[in-house]
C-alpha cells in the first residue's frame, strides 16, 4: 500500500521585521507549550492534596491553583489568538495553524481539561471545594498524563517546525540578498574598468591635442577618480557581505 504524501508546508511571504518578530514568538510558543505541560500537573498534583492539608495550608493550595488555572487559560487563549502582553502576536499564531506543521486537536484537549478542572472551583475564590471525588480525579490525571501530555508534546515539536521553517527562509533570503549584492559589485567593478580604459583613452587623446587638450586632460584626471572611488566601494561592499556572511 503506497504512503499518503505529506501535504507541502505553506509559508507566508513575510517583511524582515516580521520575520524577526514571527521568529521571536515562536520560540516564545516553544516554552509556552510545555508550560502548559508543567501547570496542567500541578493543578492536579494539588487537587490530590487539599483533602490531607491543614485549613491554612489548604487555602494557600487553593489560591496557587487558581493562579495555575487562570495562567492555563492565558496561554490556551494566545494559542488560539495570539495575546500581546505576552508578546505572542496573531500574525504568529496565523502562522503556525496554516503551516500545516501544528495540530490544532491540542487545542480541544486544553479546552477539555479547562471544563474538566471546573469543578474544583465551583465554591468562590475562598472556598477549596471540601471534597473530590476521587474517580474524577484518577479520570483527570490519567487525562492530563496521556491525552493532554502527548498533544502538548506533538504541538511543541509542531511550534519547532513551523520555526524551522522560517528559519530556512531567513537563510535563503540572506543568500539570495548576499548573491544580489555581489553580482552588483562584480557589474559596479566592471564599469570602474570600463571608466579607466575611458579615462587612459582621454589621457592619450590629450596629450595628442597638447595645450588645445587640456580640457580633456582634466576629465581624464576625474574619470580616473571616479574609477578608483567606485573600486575601492564596490570591495568594501564585498568584504562588508562576506564579514556578515561568516559571522
């Protein structure tokens, strides 16, 4: 039976500062999706743990573990959308769901641990929920330990490649500009021989003509400037794009 071919990834033609800020947030999504990782096993870590804390001990667990919802919701929401304040913008999250390269099911999976957390919050900001039930809580984690844990894992790599993939059109276009960049130096060398050999002819015809050549002499004299001026830039353009090129 022949292998289904993999649909080829889409990239959006971007400007230089969008590159850059594209880049900047998907390394950011990087980290952000294995937070999501780390709070989703806290929330329940926690949950396991009010029914055996102290009164006080349990209200400091409880307050911790809406800080954790309510972080979890955030960066579920900049997946979705993007969130400014966390530097995540929506030309990045557009990005990374058309790349072909993420899964959008994680999404659902976090929208499903949010509704399935629900009930640990059901009594008020001061008010840990006196007693869960403890098959909800073996159902959850082994939720978060399996489902949630593998979409988190298969988003991140997803976020990567999708950052690969800019990083690739980075380079390329670095090359593409280096190579533009020579070849206008090569054409801008070409023409400082074509103005010396302007300049030489100028030379021989004025000292031909003699004094009636003077004229003549001192154009000579400027092409021949000219032509070093636009040498000596045309090798400092080249060594500029090849010191940056190494670098």
């Amino acid at each position: 039976m022949a292998m289904a071919e993999t649909a080829p990834a889409k990239l959006v033609n971007l400007s230089n500062s969008e590159l850059d800020m594209v880049k900047l947030a998907l390394s950011d999504l990087i980290y952000i999706t294995g937070k999501q990782r780390t709070l989703s096993h806290r929330l329940i870590l926690h949950a396991s743990l009010l029914s055996i804390c102290e009164d006080v001990k349990t209200r400091e667990l409880y307050h911790k573990m809406q800080q954790d919802r309510a972080e979890f919701a955030r960066v579920s929401g900049a997946l979705m959308a993007g969130d400014s304040e966390m530097r995540i913008p929506e030309l990045a999250i557009n990005i990374l769901w058309s790349s072909g390269k993420a899964d959008r099911r994680t999404l659902d999976l976090m929208r499903d641990f949010q509704r399935r957390c629900n009930v640990l919050f059901t009594g008020g900001e001061d008010t840990p929920p006196t007693h869960i039930d403890q098959r909800w809580l073996v159902e959850t984690a082994e939720f978060v330990s399996g489902p949630l844990m593998t979409g988190l894992s298969d988003l991140t790599f997803g976020v990567r490649n999708t950052l690969n993939l800019y990083l690739d059109m980075e380079t390329a276009r670095a090359v593409t500009n280096r190579n533009l960049i020579h070849s206008a130096t090569t054409e801008l060398k070409r023409m400082s021989k074509a103005v010396q050999m302007l300049a030489i002819n100028a030379k021989v015809e004025s000292h031909r003509l003699g004094e009636a050549g003077a004229a003549m002499q001192f154009v000579a004299d400027e092409m021949t400037k000219l032509s070093k001026n636009v040498r000596d830039f045309s090798q400092k353009i080249s060594s500029y794009v090849d010191d940056k090129s190494e670098s």
